[in-house]
C-alpha cells in the first residue's frame, strides 16, 4: 500500500474534524435525542443533522467518510445546558456516552498505519465525552461542533526550567483536576510533539500514554492532528471527583528560541506557529468561567543566561523574584494568576534582546522588579490554542491534496455506493427547493 495512499486518509479526515455542526433542531433534551439516533443510524443520519450552509460539499463529504469508520451502539446523549454565545449565536453542551465500534475494513486501515488515541484504542470502545454545537438563534439551525474536555483544570503548578547549555527546556506541570462526568477515563490533550513526555502519572500510578502521530491519525474527531495526545486514567472517575496528573516533560530549546530570545509566543507564521509548551486539557464549555485555573508559574534559568525575563497571564495576581538559588546557581520568579491555561506565555531575553524584538504583538506592562516584566497578547491566545484553530491552518492543503487522490481512497475505505447516492440526492433536493423559492419570492 503507497504512502500516497495513506497520506490522503490522513489529510481526508482533517477537513472532517474541521467542520462539525447541525441542522434545524429544537433545542434541549430534543436535539440529545436527535443526536443520539443519527450517531446510531450512521453518516447519512448525522449528515442531516447539519445546517445546509455550514459546510461546502468538499467538507461534507470528507465528514462523511470519517463518521463512515465506525458503527454506534447503546448511545445515551444528555444535555448540559445551553448558553449565549452573542453574534445571534447559542451553544448546547452535551455529554455523549456509547460504544465505538471500528468497522471492519477501518480498524484494518487505522491499526496497519497509526497508533489510535485512547478512547478508540480497541476494535470495540466504550465512549464518554463531551462536546457542544452551535445553533442559529431563533432558526435552530446547527452550524458548528466543537469537543469539550471531559475534566476541568482546578488548579496547575507548573515549574519550568530554561537551560541554554543543554540545549532543552524542562517542565513539571502538576494539574489537580476534576471530572465533569460519570466514568471518564480515556483523555485528550494538546501538546507540541517536539516536547517529550518522560513521566505520565496519575494519582501516583504511570499513566499509558498515545502521542500524536508524526503524520496525524483518523479516528472519532476525524482528523487528530500530530500535536493531540491522550492518557489513560487507572480507573472511570465519578462526576466531580478529583485527580492529580503530572506531567514531566523535556522540549528541544531550537523550536522556542529567535533572535536572542526563548519564548512559548510564535516566532513565524505558518501551521505550526502556536508553541503549546504545556499540556492543554480545552474549553470545559459552560459560561467560560470553567476555565479559569489557579495558577502558580516558576520560571528558572542559570545565571547569566538571560538578561530579562517576562511572563504573561490574564489576570495577573502577583510576579515576584524568588530568593536566588546560589548552590543550583539559578535565578527564579514566581507568577500566582487564576487564568486559563492557554493564556500562559513566557519569554526570556539575552543581552541586547528585549521585548520590543518580539514577532508576536503584546501589551507591555510596568517592570515588576529588575529585569522582571509582565506582558499581555494582543492577539488572544486562548482563542488561538483551541483544537479548532490548531487544525484550521492546514485545511486548505489538505482538501487539495485529498482532491488528487480521492479515488485511492476509495479503494482503500469505500463508502457504500447507496450511501452516497442518498446524500447527493438530498443536496440536490435541497438546491431545487432553494431555487424554487427564489423564484416564488
């Protein structure tokens, strides 16, 4: 089988878990019973779950062939809440609970070609998760899907060690979590793939771990991308019950490092031009208050190494120096915030280096001590770091790729011949109807 073959079922699915949403529905406990039944009855079903407009036929059709993997079974859907989003917009948060069931020629294709994430590890999966879609006010028409984190991040203490001679950046990041549904168990996170995880535990206990594979994956969110990873808890939490996660990690300087600077801030532009330096959990949905985490930030480096250091966090509580370490001969400041996590930046600065060289746009505040400054992103980067916005960039290369090959992947994952048909003839049903109603009006 070429490696053609097997970079468009790859670069297919991307564009699948890039644009997920829904179709006129109700709201409340009768779109989860519609959401239910079309994860059962298959991708013509979940099809018509979405809002005719939200996607082109290229994005549908690519949906359809990632929903096309897998067979659902005993699905259970039970809605959170809804929530004003402003922009004529409301979203509805759902916890999704059902088995995943690889269908043969698939589980064949993802198990010969790539490592699948936890949660669609086996033949056969027991699912939990949650997500939210997004509606047109007033219309109830779904236009967007996004996957939520089945744990919120209660407090993070997170030590980060910059060390220029060994050429690495060390991390310990300790999260206390908190589980926002009965029996989670399989969790997806973010992560730059250059970071190598050295120690996953969980509560003690070494954690089984997936990382994101070099060329991405396909699975139930379509298309996993190289930087989503995902862990293993030893056992289902209960709802509202706690854990502790700590993660070491060991990241090559080169990638973080422009111009006499060390930064988690983007150094170029490009698909890869987001530095998530920590593990990051997602949006926990909800109002957005979910989010926010208590934070406490170490940042340490030799002396002599740098000359400045600054370290943004929204809002800022406190950023003091720490006694200096004469024996490890290490500087150190502490940052204490409650925050979101995908809000933490950092940037050191050699001599003759300083904030104003930065290729990021930010806010500069006052010097908190000698050569200690905090700064603020102009840019958003808790908006930047969401799974969305990580896969977007690379869409475009990805459908025209997907449009030179799509006949290899045909042969490789076909979907049925009936299938298609259905889907082609509603789309075409749906356009004279439109056009019929021009011409009324």
């Amino acid at each position: 089988m070429s490696f053609r073959v097997v970079m468009v079922v790859l670069l297919l699915g991307f564009a699948g878990a890039h644009a997920q949403g829904g179709a006129a529905l109700p709201s409340g406990d009768a779109f989860s019973v519609r959401l239910g039944r079309a994860m059962e009855a298959g991708p013509v079903a979940w099809d018509g779950l979405w809002d005719p407009n939200a996607r082109d036929e290229t994005q549908r059709m690519l949906d359809v062939r990632s929903q096309a993997l897998f067979q659902w079974s005993n699905v259970q859907v039970v809605s959170e809440g809804e929530w004003d989003l402003g922009s004529d917009r409301v979203a509805q948060d759902l916890t999704v609970r059902g088995t995943a069931t690889w269908r043969p020629n698939a589980w064949g294709v993802a198990s010969s070609f790539w490592t699948p994430q936890w949660d669609e590890h086996f033949e056969s999966n027991r699912v939990v998760r949650r997500e939210r879609w997004i509606r047109k006010r007033g219309s109830g028409e779904m236009v967007a899907r996004e996957p939520l984190s089945s744990l919120s991040v209660v407090e993070a203490q997170i030590d980060l060690g910059v060390y220029p001679g060994q050429s690495a950046i060390l991390v310990d990041a300790t999260y206390y979590v908190r589980a926002l549904a009965d029996g989670v168990q399989h969790v997806r996170f973010l992560l730059d793939r250059r970071s190598h995880i050295y120690d996953l535990r969980v509560n003690g206990q070494l954690a089984p771990l997936v990382r994101g594979n070099e060329l991405g994956s396909l699975g139930l969110e379509g298309f996993s991308p190289e930087l989503e990873s995902s862990f293993e808890l030893p056992r289902p939490l209960a709802k509202g019950e706690e854990a502790l996660v700590k993660f070491r990690l060991r990241s090559p300087i080169v990638h973080l490092q422009d111009n006499g600077q060390v930064t988690s801030l983007p150094l170029a532009d490009g698909p890869f031009r987001e530095r998530v330096w920590i593990p990051l959990l997602g949006s926990v949905g909800g109002d957005g208050s979910g989010n926010l985490t208590n934070v406490k930030l170490s940042v340490r480096w030799p002396h002599g190494a740098f000359e400045s250091v600054a370290v943004a966090a929204k809002p800022l509580d406190g950023l003091v120096d720490e006694p200096n370490d004469e024996k490890l001969e290490e500087r150190r400041i502490l940052l204490t915030s409650r925050s979101d996590l995908r809000d933490l930046d950092f940037a050191l600065f050699e001599e003759g280096s300083s904030l104003s060289d930065l290729s990021t746009p930010v806010r500069v505040g006052m010097e908190r001590r000698p050569g200690v400054f905090w700064f603020e992103r102009t840019d958003g980067p808790a908006e930047s770091r969401t799974r969305m916005a990580l896969v977007d960039p690379l869409l475009d290369a990805a459908q025209s790729s997907s449009r030179d090959l799509s006949s290899e992947l045909q042969e490789l994952i076909p979907l049925d011949a009936d299938m298609v048909d259905e889907l082609f003839d509603d789309s075409s049903t749906d356009a004279e109807r439109s056009a019929d109603d021009r011409s009324a009006g």
